[in-house]
C-alpha cells in the first residue's frame, strides 16, 4: 500500500510503499500526531523512515488493492 506524507514548509511528499494494512496506517500516523512521537515507517524493501510528528502537514493512505500478476495477450489489430 502507498502511503503518502506531505512535510509543512516541504514542497515533495514523502511516499512510503508499505505492508501494513489501511487501518495499521492511520493508527500509526494518528499516535505519532497526538503524543509528538516521530513516525516510523518501514518499507517493502526494509528501509526505515522517519518524520517528525511536528512536520506532519498531512497523509494519505492508499487504498488497499491487489496487483495483477502476469501478462496480457497480445492482440494485432489489422
């Protein structure tokens, strides 16, 4: 799932491609806003990253989907 963290005073947003489920998401990011504790997300390769809770200007969370795997028929359009 993509998750998507705009930084105050920060032109880019910081997007995160992470295994954690919708919910797990916004609970993170809602404790990290109300105790000012920095947020800690890992990604799907491992990386870790952090964003201090005072800087949050906002985050989005994806929506939950799966991907599909494999390839399409080629068609030749004549």
């Amino acid at each position: 799932m993509e998750i998507k963290i705009g930084v105050q005073h920060v032109a880019r947003e910081i997007v995160v491609e992470s295994d954690l489920q919708a919910q797990e998401a916004v609970e993170l990011v809602n404790a990290a806003i109300s105790s000012g504790s920095p947020l800690v997300l890992t990604d799907t390769k491992g990386n870790t990253t952090v964003v201090p809770a005072a800087v949050i200007g906002y985050a989005s969370v994806g929506a939950e989907q799966k991907r599909p795997v494999g390839f399409m028929p080629f068609t030749k359009d004549d």
